[in-house]
C-alpha cells in the first residue's frame, strides 16, 4: 500500500510540474549540445539574374467625346484620354466658352452620374459616344456669356499672340519605333520685361533629347543567364543538392 501510495504521488506531483509554463531569463542561452549541427551544403554555382530590358509605353490614343445639354441646347466636342479622371475632364470642358464651371456641372451616361474620381475607361467609354451636360440645382448657367479664361491660361495666350513662344522646324533625328517626332520650343523674353543696364535678353530654345532612350528590339540576345541554365551540367548539380 506505501509503495501504490507514493506512486500515486509522484504521478500527482509530475502533472502539476508540467501544468507550470516554462520561463526562461532575457539572458538565457542554449547549451552547445542542444543546437542543431550544421548540415553540409553542396556549393551549386548560381547564375545572376537576368538584366531587366527598359520597355518603352506607347501613347495612348484620344478619343473625340461629345457633351450635350438640354438646357439650355448645347453641345461640345473635346479629345480627352480614356485615362483621364472625371474631374479632369470637367476642367478642361470648363475651359470652353460659354461652358460651365467644373464645380458646377454635372456628367451623365445613360442615366448615371459619373464620379469625379474614377477614369473615363472605367465608364467604357469609346470614340464619338455622348456624354450628358447638366448643372447644379441653384446655378445659372448663360451660354452666351462667356467666362473669362484662368490668369495662368491669360498669359500664355497674350505670350502667344506677342510671339512669346516660338515652334522650331523639327530637327532630322532618326526616329525608333513607337517614337515620333522631336518636339522643339523656344521660349523668347516677355515685351513687359526691361533688361538692365548690361543685360541682354536672349531667346531659349528647349528641345527634347531622346538620345538617351534605348531602342526596342524584337527579340532579346542571349545572356550569361540563359547561357548557364541551358547547361545539363547545372542541373544535375542542382538535382544532386535537393537529393
């Protein structure tokens, strides 16, 4: 019975023990013994990885959108670009004489309201489609009294007609594929400005350098990459450090 009795006991102690969680010091350390060995690692000669080839994006065609309104009856024509905001497109229909402000219109296709802040390619819409003009409850919108353009937009016309900014004949470069041509401007001194005593006001001309740009080409050379994965001689090695 003593022998039953301390057996019983010692079960009873040795459950409460493992019951207890383990709390091991910030500063403990694993004995050496304990840690794993290091397994011997067969050295397979890996390949660098293959140079990442600049793509060059091609523009994306714009297409011609009409804005209709029923009242009063207008219509407007503009080229935008399917990934133009909504928003967006409002500014530059704005711009149009006789059109409303931006933060007055309102854009429907069939029936639905466009939000400001998703794209024109979300709605599908294609080339020559009809998108509905309306304004804002509460706004008065008279066509025929045109708004005066932005400052910024001012400027640049009255540069334009004073012969503030001027177009180069297009340079003769080579052109690429995918690539147009060269555009070129310059940018000649504002008839309002009065150059100093010893100042001489010169035109800047500003052209485009695609020298930098790398052609496409249709197909890739071959590189040390693939030169070294098309070997058998790497993959049995491969094969015999994953057995």
């Amino acid at each position: 019975m003593a022998e039953q009795a301390e057996l019983a006991f010692v079960k009873s102690f040795v459950n409460n023990l493992s019951s207890h969680p383990v709390v091991y010091a910030d500063d403990y350390q694993q004995p050496p013994e304990n840690s794993l060995k290091k397994v011997p690692v067969l050295q397979v000669e890996v390949p660098a990885p293959p140079e990442r080839h600049p793509t060059v994006s091609t523009p994306i065609a714009s297409i011609n959108v009409t804005f209709k309104s029923t009242k009063p009856v207008q219509s407007y024509t503009l080229g935008v670009q399917p990934t133009d905001t909504i928003s967006d497109i409002k500014s530059q229909l704005a711009v149009v004489p006789g059109a409303p402000p931006a933060d007055a219109q309102r854009l429907l296709l069939k029936g639905k309201a466009l939000a400001d802040g998703k794209l024109l390619k979300e709605y599908n819409v294609k080339d020559g489609d009809v998108i509905n003009l309306m304004v804002k409850p509460g706004f008065d919108w008279d066509p025929t009294k045109i708004a005066s353009p932005p400052p910024d937009q001012l400027s640049i016309s009255k540069s334009a007609e004073t012969g503030g900014i001027t177009l180069l004949p297009e340079p003769e470069h080579k052109t690429r594929s995918g690539h147009g041509r060269i555009p070129s401007v310059v940018l000649s001194p504002s008839p309002s400005l009065s150059p100093t005593p010893g100042e001489k006001l010169v035109d800047i001309p500003l052209v485009l350098d695609t020298s930098s740009i790398p052609p496409s080409s249709p197909g890739a050379p071959d590189t040390p990459y693939h030169t070294i994965i098309s070997q058998p001689a790497f993959w049995e090695h491969l094969y015999t450090f994953l057995a």
